[in-house]
C-alpha cells in the first residue's frame, strides 16, 4: 500500500484538508493513514483522486520491494479486555489511540488490524493482566468461526448503552473463559434475554512489553 500520509504531505494537504474533500473526517483519514482502519475499493476511488495517484497504486503493495525494507509500524491499541467491565457505547472511540511495537500480520495485509490491552483474570492461562493481544477484524478476516479460536467479543446489555469487552475462547455453544478464577463462567454463543454477543475480532497473536530498571518508567 502507497504511503497515504506521504502522498498527503507532498501536495500540501493536512488531514483536515483531505478529510473535507473528501467529504470525511480528519479522524477517519488518520485512521486510515495509521492502518487502523482498512482501505477498501470505496475509500481508495475517494482519497486517490485527490493525491494525483490512481486507486490501484492505493490498494496494492509493490511486490518487488524487500521484506527488510518494510516499514515496521505499531497495531493501535482498540481498547481493553476486561470481563464484567461495562462502559457506555458513546463514550468508545473517543480518545485516540496508542500503539504498540508489533508489526502486521502479512496473512491479513487487507484487513483491519489492532491490539486489545488485556486486564484481569478471565484469561490469565493464555494471557497475563497487562498484556497484549492483537487481533484481525472477523468480518474482514475472511475466516469461518471454528472451536478452538480466541475471540474478540463484545456483549451489549440489551434495552442500554452498555457493552462488556472481552476475549474467550470459542468451545461448541459457549464462549469459555481460560482461566485461574473459578468465579468466571462460560457465556452462551447466542446471547440470552439480556445481552446480545457481537464478534469484532480473531485473536492472531500476543505481546508483552518488558520493563528495564532505570531504562524504561
């Protein structure tokens, strides 16, 4: 994928600029520039025309060019993975993102990539509170849900603005938490009366960063 940002900057443009002819926001063409949202077909015809590149030239990669000359860039961390912590839907999204060191996942180069922060204990056998998990968009994946996969969930308290962010493990009916502490439950992959289960993402890897003394706060 061309650089968006240095495309950008060479016809003098700002995000803001770009974003009102293309008839965006500012925030949606930094998205786009960071690779935390996906460039499709629709979104390349809007933004080429006005960098003076066509929509082909967006959407694929020069192949000649060497694995050891890519650009290693960070995963935005899409938030945290806390089971039992609802938080209100209008306020998701709000703040922009961090990042982590971790490069993309090359068998999903076309679909959004991101990092969930992991908090507590619902999955402490796979993953330790305060680390990492990075994950590639389900609907953009092209991936079938198979037992045995990790999952993005999130689950919306039905009638309320409410929505639980968390990963498990996906067995046959249930969605199974890996975990140390007897007091988390499996969920049912349908939902119930009460909540509504929505699968944003695959789990496709982990990272953990390492504190120096004296080097690192």
């Amino acid at each position: 994928m061309m650089n968006i940002r240095d495309l950008r900057a060479k016809r003098g443009l700002t995000q803001a600029e770009l974003a009102r002819l293309v008839g965006t926001s500012q925030p949606q063409i930094k998205r786009l520039e960071s690779g935390e949202r996906s460039l499709t077909k629709q979104w390349a015809k809007r933004i080429a025309q006005h960098l003076g590149v066509s929509a082909e030239s967006l959407l694929f990669e020069h192949e000649e060019r060497d694995d050891s000359e890519r650009e290693v860039a960070g995963l935005p961390v899409a938030g945290t993975s806390r089971a039992g912590d609802w938080l209100d839907i209008t306020m998701i999204d709000e703040v922009e993102p961090d990042f982590i060191p971790v490069a993309r996942h090359p068998q999903f180069m076309r679909a959004r990539q991101y990092a969930l922060l992991v908090s507590g204990d619902s999955m402490d056998l796979l993953f330790r509170d305060g680390s990492y998990v990075t994950c590639v968009d389900f609907a953009e994946s092209g991936l079938a849900l198979k037992p045995g996969m990790i999952l993005h969930i999130r689950r919306t308290l039905a009638g309320r603005q409410l929505v639980e962010t968390t990963i498990k493990k996906l067995g046959d009916r249930f969605l199974l938490p890996q975990s140390s502490n007897p007091v988390h439950k499996p969920i049912a992959l349908n939902g119930d009366e009460d909540t509504e289960i929505t699968v944003a993402g695959v789990v496709i890897g982990k990272w953990e960063p390492i504190a120096f003394d004296g080097l690192l706060s």
